[in-house]
C-alpha cells in the first residue's frame, strides 16, 4: 500500500483483517503537517469524518465514548 494517509491505512486494515499480508509505505498525515499554513485545522463534516475498518470497529462513537 502506497499512502500512509486516513485511506490507505483503512485500506492496509482491511487487507490485514482478510489474512493478506501489508504493507504501507508513507508517513501519516505527512501532507497536514508539512504542507498546511501554520494554525491551520482540518474541519470536515462528521458524516465524512468516518473511515471504514474492519468489523466496524473504531468509528467516532468508540472514541468519544472512550
């Protein structure tokens, strides 16, 4: 998997979950913290905050409630 961003590791999680053996190249939100002006936060919808993964574990519920 090429792109350690939200996407590819889902991707990477799913994979993983399936038996299939992973690997994700890139560095986690490396655009965010390198590209984005100083003081700038991400802000999106809730309803496009929410990635998929396997056996529909961690959404933004879990975390909240954790």
């Amino acid at each position: 998997m090429i792109g350690a961003g939200p996407y590819g590791l889902a991707a990477g999680a799913h994979l993983k979950a399936k038996g299939i053996r992973t690997r994700v190249f890139g560095e986690p939100m490396e655009f965010w913290a390198k590209k984005m002006p100083e003081g700038m936060l991400l802000r999106s919808l809730r309803e496009a905050s929410n990635l998929s993964a396997p056996d529909e574990a961690f959404t933004l519920e879990d975390y909240e409630s954790a």
